[in-house]
C-alpha cells in the first residue's frame, strides 16, 4: 500500500545546493516515488501540489518542507532517516562550540562578525537579488549560484559592483576556484600560472581538467555567470575579472571562455583585453572558434609545454557499430558543453534540434519527438530544474530519457557528458553504466561519453571511466573529440548503409 508524508520544520533553514543534495538522496531510496526536500517558498509549494502532495496548514515559506512519497511504509521510512541523517550531518558539522555565539542568520550579521569578503549566495532566485545588494554594501565580492534571476536585476548588481570596485560571479554562476578552494561544482585541479574568467560552468571545468591533465594548473576560476557576454549584460563582469587576474601576481596567462557571446560584446571585450598587461587567449564557441580542446592546447603551447594525448577510453569488446545508420541524440548536463558539441555536429551532419538552439528554427520543446532529426538536449536548462536538483546531481530525468532513446530504433549514436568533481553526484558512473550495458547489449547502438574530471576528484577520473567503458561506451577526457567522433561513427554508418554497401 502506498504510503506519503509531508513535514513543515519551522526554523530549519538549508541552502539551495545541499537541499538539492538531499533532495536526491531521499529520491534514490528503493520504493521512492517523488521526494522534495525545500523551503516552503510559492514556487516549491506549486510544485508539491504537481506532485499531488498537499502541504500542512499553516506553513510559513520560512519552514523547512519534507515531502515524500513511496510505495509503502518501510521505503518511506528509510527515505525520511536519510532526509533526517543527511541534514543531521549538515546540522553537527555547524554546531557551536560551547559558550559561541549562535551562526549568523542574515548576510548583513555574517559580514559584521568575519569582515568583507566572497559572499556565496544560494537561495532562491527571487530572494537572491535582495541578498546580494546586501553584499555588495558591505565591501563583499558576491557569487550568485541562484537561477531564474530577472535579466535586468542582473544588470543592476554588475553597474553596483563596478561603482564599488567589486565583483559579480553570476547569476545562474555554478563554478568558481578562489584561492585553491572550489565554489559550486568545482573539479580538483592542480594549482599554477593560468587563470579563467568563465561565462559558463562546465565550460570551465572542460578547461581546467584538460589543463591539469597536461601537468599545467590555474591560478582561479572567476566565473561569470551564463548570461554575462549577451547584449543586455555587455561583459559588465568580465571586464572586473579580466582586471583582477592581470593584477594578479601568480597568473601569467588569462582565459576567457563563454557560450555563445553577443558579438558586439565579445569584440569590445577583446579590445579592452589588448590593453592589458597579460596575454589573453579567447575561447568563446561559436561556429568557425576554438573549441575549448583547442584553446587548452594553445594555452600550452604558447606556455612551451607539451600537448598531451588526451585520455581516451575503448569501449570492452567494441570497436565501433555493426549496421544500420540513424541519428544523433545528445543529452547533456552541462550547458557549454552541449553548445560546443552542436557547433561541431552541425558542421559535419547539418541541423541540429535543441532547447538550447541559438537558431529559432531549430528550437526543440524538451521530450519532443523529431525522428528524423539530430538532436541534443541540455538537461541543465532553467526550465528543466526548476523544482529538481541539477542533473549533475540528480540525473533519474536524463536516465528515462536515454532508455527512451535507446530503444528507439531511429536512434544511432547517443552522446552524454558525466561530470565529476565536488558537488556532483558521488558515483555517477554506477547510475549511467548499467543502462549502457542494456542499450549496447540489446542492439546495434553506440554511446559516447565525454568523462570531465580529474584523479583527484571524489569519484576519481580513471575509474569512473573504466566502469563506463566497460559497459560498452567510448569514453573520452575531451568532449569535442567525443563530439567529432560521435559525427565520425554517425557518418560511416550512413555511408556503409548506403546502396550499393557491402554491409550485410
């Protein structure tokens, strides 16, 4: 029999990212149907009722809310000790040391008792711009992890931190390394001369991971936030992180990396670039740019550092496909790294349908079937986490998805991207493998994985790759080789299902 519970915890309070952590822990337990760890905001409230769980009367959006849904009473109480060990642990890891003050409980207290900093701020988007204005008056630099934050409040944080002398990583900024500490999903990347200013997440994380691989590491990671190189933000940001690394004694080298920029942004931004006292390497994609692979290797060259082979994995007793053409489906978590990959497929294959298109005409609703199309979805859009951990963390919506598309017979090649790193899930490879074991062992299908990480990461690179190669994937540290060689298998399929083909 089926069983549900919703809690309201007055004055428990946790932030965005653990929630969503916690989130997912409670989601993976056996017999779980649906689990939502959150603050009782409007939003989350609408998306419990989506759900068909109803909240406890008299709930404030202050109060911590804890819903789950199971099968039976025994998974519904397995998943209500994990939600509660879970933030338990969170809870004893913050305690006070006896005779202490209380932690602060607003950013304007946190500031007065440890002084202007980085402020950090991850709540949800309509409470981020009030949160980090507060910073901004303080002194702080502010890191903006939120989402689904207005265009224009956006605008009014970067003219209020360039009055100030300040910096604005954000909104929607998932990544960032200050000081050899990881801010949101960060990888474990060696120290060194170069340093990133990066409009784009994974992006960077592609950047710095092939870096270390080289032997080479950074000096920081600024990012940005997605939105920072469109027209209606004009690189307000990068500039002020552009100044601070060629002010910055241990960069030698600076990186600016972005999804598709504005084009008037991007050539003012060169400008101003040319004037500083630092070489300055743009990796910004787009058709006929650098692809991140390519600018990491111009990086060590211009350095006199060798390019490495970049680590590439085969798959255990495949070497390639056995008949049948098709087409391409991409189904990424991370934004840039599904924008780098459509730029490289278009060029070889032709269209290519998206929710992230940069082209109307090929503007894709998720979940939308186009048979006869190639297609990539980014599973990290807003409109696709909205109410649900990012599929960094939780990837149960990109999972369903590529078992849909495995099965299907019009499907050829299919693409993903895993990222590691802190933050991301514990042990990704474990989730992914065992469906491309079913989807390779089933039929003639290929998958492709761009694996971005390090050894030093938590789930550790080499071994992450091992179980995904030996479920059958291709598996490569460079997602454009992993995008050129998804193209490369796509295309001889069509030519040897050709007439006149030899294939049997």
């Amino acid at each position: 029999m089926s069983a549900e519970q919703v809690q309201a915890r007055p004055g428990a309070y946790a932030d965005s990212v653990t929630l969503m952590q916690v989130s997912a822990r409670a989601q993976a337990v056996s017999g779980v149907r649906a689990a939502m760890v959150a603050m009782a905001t409007e939003l989350n409230l609408a998306l419990l009722g989506d759900l068909g769980m109803t909240a406890p009367p008299g709930l404030s959006q202050h109060d911590l809310l804890v819903a789950i849904s199971a099968d039976d009473a025994e998974s519904l109480g397995v998943a209500l000790d994990v939600v509660d060990a879970a933030l338990a642990g969170r809870s004893s890891a913050g305690e006070q040391p006896a005779g202490q003050a209380m932690a602060p409980r607003t950013t304007s207290a946190a500031i007065s008792r440890s002084g202007p900093g980085i402020a950090l701020i991850s709540v949800p988007g309509q409470h981020a711009f009030a949160e980090a204005m507060d910073a901004l008056g303080r002194g702080c630099d502010v890191m903006i992890f939120s989402d689904n934050v207005p265009v224009a409040q956006e605008v009014a944080l970067k003219e209020v931190a360039a009055e100030r002398g300040l910096l604005v990583m954000g909104p929607d900024c998932g990544t960032a390394i200050v000081a050899g500490v990881g801010l949101g999903f960060a990888n474990s990347v060696r120290r060194g001369p170069v340093g990133v200013v990066a409009a784009s997440g994974t992006g960077a994380q592609q950047f710095t991971c092939l870096l270390d691989a080289a032997g080479t590491g950074c000096s920081a990671v600024l990012g940005l936030g997605g939105r920072d190189l469109s027209a209606a933000v004009g690189g307000r940001s990068a500039r002020t992180a552009l100044a601070a690394l060629d002010a910055d004694p241990a960069t030698e080298f600076i990186v600016l990396l972005s999804k598709p920029p504005a084009e008037h942004v991007a050539a003012e931004l060169r400008e101003y670039a040319a004037a500083l006292t630092k070489p300055v390497t743009f990796a910004l994609i787009g058709t006929g740019q650098p692809d991140l692979t390519t600018a990491a290797e111009a990086v060590l060259r211009s350095m006199g550092r060798p390019v490495p082979p970049w680590p590439h994995w085969a798959p255990d007793g495949r070497t390639g496909w056995s008949g049948g053409a098709g087409r391409l489906r991409g189904l990424f978590s991370g934004g840039t790294l599904c924008d780098e990959a459509m730029v490289i497929a278009a060029e070889r294959l032709g269209p290519i349908y998206s929710n992230v298109s940069l082209d109307p005409a090929l503007s894709l609703e998720p979940f939308t079937s186009h048979t006869n199309a190639h297609i990539m979805i980014d599973f990290g859009a807003d409109e696709l986490t909205v109410g649900r951990p990012h599929p960094m963390i939780d990837q149960r919506l990109r999972l369903d998805y590529f078992a849909a598309e495995a099965a299907d017979r019009a499907t050829a090649v299919i693409m993903l991207d895993v990222v590691l790193g802190y933050g991301s899930h514990r042990d990704p490879a474990a989730e992914i493998a065992p469906g491309i074991a079913a989807a390779t062992s089933a039929r003639d299908i290929d998958v492709v994985v761009s694996l971005i990480g390090t050894d030093a990461d938590p789930q550790g690179l080499a071994a992450q790759a091992r179980a995904l190669s030996q479920a059958g994937a291709h598996v490569f540290a460079s997602n454009a080789q992993a995008a050129r060689f998804a193209c490369d298998l796509l295309t001889a399929r069509q030519a040897d299902d050709a007439p006149g083909s030899d294939t049997p």
